[in-house]
C-alpha cells in the first residue's frame, strides 16, 4: 500500500480522510501537530503529506516550510481558506497542490492520483552536474556514469533528497537496509567511504557535500 501522512489538529477529519482513502489503496499514519508531523517524516518514508493549514502552535505554512528545509516529499495543503493570497502563500512555502473544504472526495483523490503520477515520472535528481535517475537506476558526473552497487545509489538518492539533513547511522539503516536488518554502523561507514571514493574518482567535489557528523552520522550540504 502506499502510505501517506494526514496532517489536522481535528480528529473527525482525520479519521474522515482515512475512512475515506484506505479502501483505495492507501495507508494512512495521522498526525494532530505540525510538530508531530515533522518529526514523522524524519522518521520514515512517505509518498505523499495532506497538510491542514489552520492548526494551533504552528500552521500548515510554517509547518510545510520546514519540511522542505530537509525533505521534498510532495505536500497537498487541505483547508477551509480559499482566496487567492492563502493558495500563493502555501505554493511558495514548498505545497505541491492545494484543495479548499468542503471538497468532493473524488477531487481529493484526483488530485492525489495525479501528483503521485507526477513525481513518478520525474524520478530524477540533478546536483552541480551530478544526475541521479531513479527510472534507469543510473547515476552520472557531466555525462561520465558510475559504477554504484543498489546500497550506494540508494544512499546517494537518499541524500539527495534531503538536504541538510543529520541521518544516524541507525536511521540510514532503518532507511536503506529496513528495520529488520542486522546491519552494523560500520557496514554504513563502509558503504559510505565506497560511495565518496567513486564520486571523487570522477571529478566530483564530494568532500564539500557528503560531510561526517561526528557521533551522530552523515549529511549531505548544498553549499560548503
């Protein structure tokens, strides 16, 4: 099933979306918070947030804002508030759509439908002359390719998407090998020196990017 996080601070609507949704295929975790939220998608993988933005503490712009300071996971905003200037706000703090309540279900799920085909079709991801494609399963430094094992090119797309982003050891394993993996942090650290040493062998800076955070575990920074 595909899972996607339902982000409201009202627990009708929440379970509504889930009501709603999960005979279609989709496995739906809730979040009451923007905070609650953040911290799920640091956790783990998501296709797809639907974001409420009329939340206490912090609303679904800030929340989606940061978000997008570490992941790029597509985000439809859902909220009562219609006009103009609320829909350009969202779609500037990083929203990939925006759907106003009331609304049909059958536009929800149009929408969702049409933004998962979307980001499917573009599955590739481009880094100072560095291209990660995701549909080919290649990865290439101005046009010469690399030879990278499935681990690497994993962790490679993983970075990729998440900028500035602090990943344990653990959550790399979590993330790459799954939970019920017996890998070792050394076996990351492995992996990682393997995947620095072929980025470097064709030209690419890697030491400025792929940067160690000692005790913790790696990031990857768009700028030194």
């Amino acid at each position: 099933m595909i899972e996607i996080l339902l982000v409201d601070d009202e627990p009708r609507m929440l379970d509504l979306l889930s009501l709603y949704l999960t005979p279609r295929g989709y496995h739906c975790i809730k979040a009451m918070s923007g905070q609650q939220a953040i911290s799920l998608i640091e956790q783990r993988e998501f296709r797809l947030v639907l974001l409420d933005v009329m939340m206490p503490e912090m609303d679904g712009w800030e929340t989606c804002r940061k978000i997008r300071e570490f992941s790029r996971v597509p985000i439809i905003m859902v909220t009562a508030r219609n006009q103009t200037p609320d829909i350009v706000q969202g779609l500037k703090q990083g929203a990939d759509d925006y759907v106003t309540k009331p609304f049909h279900e059958e536009e929800l799920l149009a929408r969702i439908e049409a933004l998962l085909r979307r980001m499917h079709s573009d599955l590739k991801l481009e880094f100072k002359g560095l291209l990660w494609d995701e549909f080919k399963h290649l990865v290439s430094f101005q046009g010469k390719e690399l030879a990278l094992t499935p681990i690497e090119f994993s962790l490679l797309g993983l970075f990729l998407n998440n900028y500035a982003y602090v990943f344990s050891r653990e959550q790399l394993i979590e993330r790459i090998w799954g939970t019920e993996s017996d890998t070792e942090g050394r076996t990351v650290d492995s992996h990682i020196r393997n995947l620095r040493d072929k980025l470097r062998k064709v030209g690419f800076p890697i030491e400025q990017h792929l940067k160690t955070v000692y005790g913790i575990g790696y990031r990857w920074m768009s700028e030194e």
